[in-house]
C-alpha cells in the first residue's frame, strides 16, 4: 500500500512543473508526512486544462451514504479497479495525478522492528502518482472532494520492502491518463505497471514517520545507524 508521502516543493514550483497558470488562492504549503484524511494538491484535467485542486486523501464515492469508507479507501489496487463499484466509475473519467518528491514505506526487520524507508526520485524530480477522485455531497449540500493512490506489484528494488507500491507515471504519459476522452480501460490498464528500478533511490529515515503529528524536515533526514535491512 502506499499510506505516507511527501511534497516539500512550494506551490510556486507545483504550478511551474506542471506548467499551470497562477492561481489566485494557493493552499499548499511543503508537507513532510502526509497522511490519509489530510488534503492536498492534486492535478486534473476539467475538460479545458489541467487546473491543480485540493483534494482528500481517501475516496468517497458520489453515491456514498456517508464518508466513513474514506479510511478504506485510500489506495486502489490496479488489478481490480474495475471490479470494485467505489473506483469503476472514477477509474472511467475522474482520474488524477497526486504529485509527491517522495513516499514512506516500512521495511520488516523482525517481528518487532520496523524501519521506515523514504523512496525518492533518482533524478530529483516528482513522481506523478496515479489516482482517481471523485465528489460527494454531504446532507447540507456542501461537497467533498476526495482522492485515491492507485497501487501495483512491486518492481525488484520495492519488493524487498513491501508488496505493493503505487504507481509511478511516465511523464509524457500524464496527458493521456488524465484525458477525460480516453477510455479505452486496456491503454489506461497497461499505463499502471511497476516503474522501472533505476527510477528509486532510498533511505532509512526515522521512526518520527510513524506519527502523523511529525510533519518537519526531521522526518526525511537520513539515519546515520539504521538497523540492518539486508
């Protein structure tokens, strides 16, 4: 699964990366630990143009009755999207890209002992998270927008770490996969594979991770005395 990340570039450097116009009302501010249930940046495409929006970590479908699900929700397996009812319909046209300069994932050293590991770009640049949102309206008629991390089998460098990864997309194939036009499921399907292991580099970092509270730069920081992991 993929349950922390984070996002440390300005929303200046969002907008530029991503080659967006200036937008008026900036709410991101760089995140150390994102955890499920925070919102953050995420980008769409409304038909015209990407635009960057705030979304909620974990997906709570239109036809919801309530928002409890959001909690199960947070990651999306890719081989089952369109089995499950909560991700069919976004998986057809509401997808998005959930920008991230890295994610957390756990390495099992024993039976008691786990080290976080922060997983980053090799080249220094963002990865784009594949996701899907979509828009639910509560009683009063205000509206929540919520997002889900889309997950697929691990390449050779994640597999020693966990099972599950998210997926990382290519670039060049962003504009596609937010394509609201596209919907041909098997080109979207053979977009959510692992990515390459020349991708990823990464490091332990510390056990700070593990409380959602800690959100400074502590939390990247490399570890001079990490257990042994291999």
């Amino acid at each position: 699964m993929c349950g922390r990340y984070t996002l440390t570039v300005t929303w200046e450097e969002l907008l530029i990366y991503y080659s967006l116009e200036e937008s008026p009302l900036p709410f991101h501010q760089p995140r150390y630990n994102v955890a499920p249930g925070q919102i953050m940046p995420a980008l769409i495409h409304d038909g015209q143009k990407r635009r960057m929006g705030p979304l909620r970590w974990g997906l709570v479908p239109s036809w919801a009755k309530d928002e409890k699900m959001a909690y199960r929700t947070i990651n999306a397996r890719a081989e089952t999207l369109t089995d499950k009812p909560a991700f069919r319909e976004p998986f057809q046209r509401k997808r998005c890209i959930v920008p991230a300069d890295s994610f957390y994932e756990w390495k099992k050293i024993d039976k008691n002992i786990k080290q976080p590991m922060r997983i980053v770009p090799r080249q220094n640049k963002l990865f784009h998270m594949a996701g899907l949102y979509d828009t639910w309206t509560r009683t009063d008629g205000t509206r929540l927008s919520t997002f889900t991390i889309i997950t697929t089998t691990p390449n050779r460098k994640m597999e020693a770490i966990h099972d599950r990864m998210p997926v990382l997309l290519q670039e060049e194939h962003i504009d596609e996969w937010l394509n609201r036009d596209q919907k041909d499921i098997l080109q979207l399907q053979a977009l959510l594979k692992p990515a390459p292991d020349t991708w990823l580099d990464m490091y332990p970092v510390s056990t700070e991770v593990g409380r959602v509270q800690n959100d400074s730069p502590r939390c990247i920081e490399a570890i001079d005395d990490p257990p042994v992991l291999f």
